[in-house]
C-alpha cells in the first residue's frame, strides 16, 4: 500500500485558497487524480468536487555548501463540495 497524500501544504496563499473551498496537499509523484479523490474522501470524510495538479520541477538552490538540487515533487489542488470543509486547515 502506497502512501499517496504525504502532506498538507498550509502557507499564506494556501490559506486564501482554503476560504474559498480549495485546499492543497503534496502528493506522491506518480498518484492519479482519481486515486488522490479516493484517499481525501475516504481520509476526510468530504466531498472532492474537481482536482488540478501541479508538478514542481527540479530547481537549483544556492547555499553555503554551493549549489544543490532539489528534486521535484508534486501538489494537487482540492476543491470540496459546497458546505464541505477540513478541519486540519480550520485549526479545529
């Protein structure tokens, strides 16, 4: 069994997005979208309306160490039924 929703990506513009319904996570990189709908239906108890998904491409990264790579990785933008809300991005 994979694990397909890793993390809930909670910034500022997130944020934003999550008072109008849409909530982000990372996701794994080779999750479909239908088994992303599963995993937060069944995780959260909710209503998945649609999902977009991005991938993070790889990007250089200057640090005291000179220069790194940081791999990619991938995000999927939820958005809920009317009504529906979770309660990890609410703070209840």
């Amino acid at each position: 069994m994979k694990l397909i929703v890793k993390t809930p990506l909670v910034t500022e513009k997130n944020t934003a997005l999550a008072e109008s319904g849409v909530y982000v996570f990372q996701v794994a990189l080779d999750s479909t979208k239908a088994e992303i709908k599963t995993e937060i239906e069944k995780g959260f108890s909710v209503k998945v309306k649609n999902i977009r998904t991005a991938v993070c491409r790889n990007d250089m990264k200057y640090s005291r160490f000179g220069l790194t790579k940081v791999k990619h990785w991938k995000k999927a933008y939820v958005q809920l039924a009317a009504g529906q809300k979770i309660g990890l991005f609410e703070g209840a």
